[in-house]
C-alpha cells in the first residue's frame, strides 16, 4: 500500500482497495506493512513483526488501519467522510479547501475563505485529531499527506490568528492537550524548511501558552524527545521551564546543570550525561564527567551512541579520550558504529550534509571498533563515504 496513495482525494474504490491491498501486504510479511499495523491497530501495538504474522488479519481489520491512517477511528467514520466529499458538503469542502491552502502557502485563497466564512477560523476538522486550522502549520498530528511547512509558513500562521483563531486551543492528538506551539516544537516539517523558530515567535506574540496548557507540561523537554534541540534552545531563551538537570544538559545550559546537579539523583545524572551527549553539548559532558558521572551511563543509549549518531565529532572524541565503551551495545542490539551508520542512512540528507559521519565513522574505527559486527558492515562504511563523496580512511590511518 503506497504512502503517496493516501492523498485527500480519496473515495470510496480506492479505499477499499487500499485495505485488500494490506491484507496482501500482510500475508507476505512486508515490513512497511506490518509497521502501519502495529501503529495503527489496537490489537497489533508494540508486537514485534513476528507476532504481528502469528496473529489472524482480516480484511475488517485492515479497514481499521487504513481508516486510522486517515485519521478517522472506524471504517464507518472513513466512509462517512467519503460520502461528504461526495457530495459537496459545504462545511467539509470548506474546511477541507482551507487546510490545503495552508499546508501549500495559498495566503490569498485562505484570506477569501476566512473573508466569507469567518466562523471557518474557529472549526475543527471531521477527523479524530479534532484540529482547527490553526494547527495545520505545524504540520504534526494531522493528515501524513498535509505535515508540509510552505516557506511562507508565519505569514499564513499571521493571517488565522489575525482572524481570531485561538492560539491555544487544544486537539486530541498524542493523549489530548496539544496545542499549536507544541506541535510546532516537536516537528520535522518546520524544522526542515527553517520556519520553526519564527514559527515559535509568531505564536508567542500572540500570547500562546509557553508550557502548554496542561500541568506538568514542558514545551523543552517535548522539543529535546522530538529530536528538535533549535525549538528547545529558543523556548528556553525565550522563558519556558526547564526545571530539571536532564532538561538544562540538552539545551547546553552549564550554569543551570550546575545548579540543579546539586539535587539530583545518579540516575538523574547519567541521563543528563546521555541527552548532553545526544544533542553534542560537549561543556556539559566535559562538566559531567569531570564530577563522577559514568562514562558507560545509558538510557536507551550510551552518550558515545548518541553523539556519534549526532555526527557530534568533538563529543565523540572527548568520550573516547575519557574511556567510553565501543561495544555497548544500545536498546536495539547495536553497538557505536553500528548504530553511527544506521543514522547515517536513516537521517534527512540535509541533516546527512551537516553531519560529518565519514570522520565520525573513521575516528571510532580509529579507536578500534569492530567492523565486522554483520556481514556487510564494511560495505556499509564504505557507501556513506561514497555519499558524502570522501575516500575511506586508509588502513594504516585507522
């Protein structure tokens, strides 16, 4: 079942093919298949492919995921939506021609929307998110299809909330409470087209939540567990909490790990050390170390895993000087390099460009680790060099 294929533009034929078309998927252990399966089935949630296959998948069950994959919670509420379209419904068409208009930078065309229907501003969507228009700028939580961040992504931001829409309002996406700063820290989208932090600062002066509007919210330590360390730096900058010494290590704030270092845990410590090491504060990891903090601590990964993973090089260089374990292996089974190439193939080529991942690898190799962990390791190393157009590290280098 095609990804492209989930598309707005969806009736009822295709739909139906699309479920016949997993259950295929399913008998003949594709592993994208198996992986929309566990994520989008109740019944499948966090079983291993393995026990996916044991388990009896009928075509009613692959009509729940691909009605999840569209964000709906049945196969009767997915039909429904379809019956809609059909038909023109003239609220579903608006909302569904707004959120287009977003996602592509049509400020003209959604300035004609909210012009004639000014109450568009404050609906939500028909879908299980439950997301008014304001959240599609985050492009996080809504349709796979529509997560795109338009270059133009603040001034269609500036145009709903001049219309009024509530900058805080809150979806039932991710557990309920998600408001639209929050999901614009947490994005790839954003990030990528390098609208995140104006994003941030559009929603901030129009008197957003800064936390969130749960307690017990932390807008960094979201932005830290989704990969976006810029969002976490500017929202600390800009007066967010951060409130504890695991949370100050992963924006790189010395004075503050320092602080909250005092009353905090070993535990608490080590996964400072680790999130220091993930997002490459170098400082903090020297700070850590130099006070006790084990080398080998680990938290899903060991730092080492995760500055490497980074392409965070002195980091790396500075844990291999103090010691740090080549072999350890992470959550996932993989040892430092190992793990180092599965970034390295797995990253965003703009994040595989900012990465020097041929130095990392060769300085961990240089450090001894081990390239004969599976068969075609070595084939491995030698195609991120290719890709980054960098020769291998001759032997005696290494």
């Amino acid at each position: 079942m095609s990804v492209a294929s989930l598309s707005p533009r969806i009736n009822l034929e295709q739909s139906r093919k699309q479920a016949k078309d997993l259950v295929k998927a399913f008998k003949a252990g594709d592993a994208r298949a198996l992986d929309r399966i566990r994520w989008n089935h109740p019944r499948f949630r966090g079983l291993t492919d393995a026990k996916i296959q044991q388990r009896k998948f009928a075509l009613a069950d692959a009509q729940l995921v691909v009605a999840r994959l569209h964000y709906f919670d049945s196969w009767p509420k997915l039909l429904a939506h379809i019956d809609a379209l059909r038909r023109r419904d003239p609220r579903v068409m608006r909302f569904e021609a707004a959120a287009d208009a977003i996602i592509s930078g049509n400020v003209a065309g959604l300035r004609d929307l909210l012009r004639d229907h000014p109450e568009l501003v404050h609906e939500r969507s028909v879908r299980a998110h439950r997301a008014p228009l304001l959240h599609y700028i985050a492009a996080n939580g809504v349709e796979d299809y529509r997560q795109i961040s338009p270059p133009n992504a603040v001034e269609v931001a500036t145009v709903l909330l001049d219309a009024g829409a509530d900058v805080d309002a809150a979806t039932e996406v991710y557990g309920g409470g998600s408001t639209a700063l929050g999901l614009v820290a947490t994005s790839t989208p954003p990030r990528e087209a390098e609208v995140q932090i104006p994003l941030i600062d559009v929603l901030l002066e129009h008197g957003a939540a800064i936390d969130g509007v749960r307690p017990g919210d932390s807008s960094v330590r979201a932005a830290l567990a989704n990969n976006c360390p810029e969002a976490a730096e500017a929202l600390a900058e800009r007066g967010a909490k951060v409130e504890t010494v695991v949370v100050a290590a992963g924006v790189g704030r010395l004075d503050l790990v320092k602080r909250l270092a005092e009353g905090a845990t070993n535990q608490q410590l080590e996964k400072a050390l680790v999130m220091a090491g993930r997002y490459g504060r170098v400082e903090v990891v020297r700070y850590l170390l130099d006070t006790g903090v084990h080398v080998a601590a680990f938290d899903e990964m060991t730092a080492l895993h995760w500055a490497a993973g980074g392409g965070h090089l002195d980091v790396v260089e500075l844990l291999l000087e103090r010691g740090a374990p080549l072999e350890e292996k992470n959550v996932y089974g993989g040892t430092v390099l190992d793990s180092t190439l599965w970034f390295a193939f797995n990253v965003s080529p703009a994040e595989f460009a900012r990465n020097d991942y041929p130095t990392v690898i060769d300085t961990l190799i240089a450090a001894g680790a081990r390239t004969d962990v599976y068969p075609e390791m070595q084939k491995h190393i030698d195609d991120v060099h290719r890709r980054a157009g960098t020769p291998p590290a001759a032997p005696e280098d290494v």
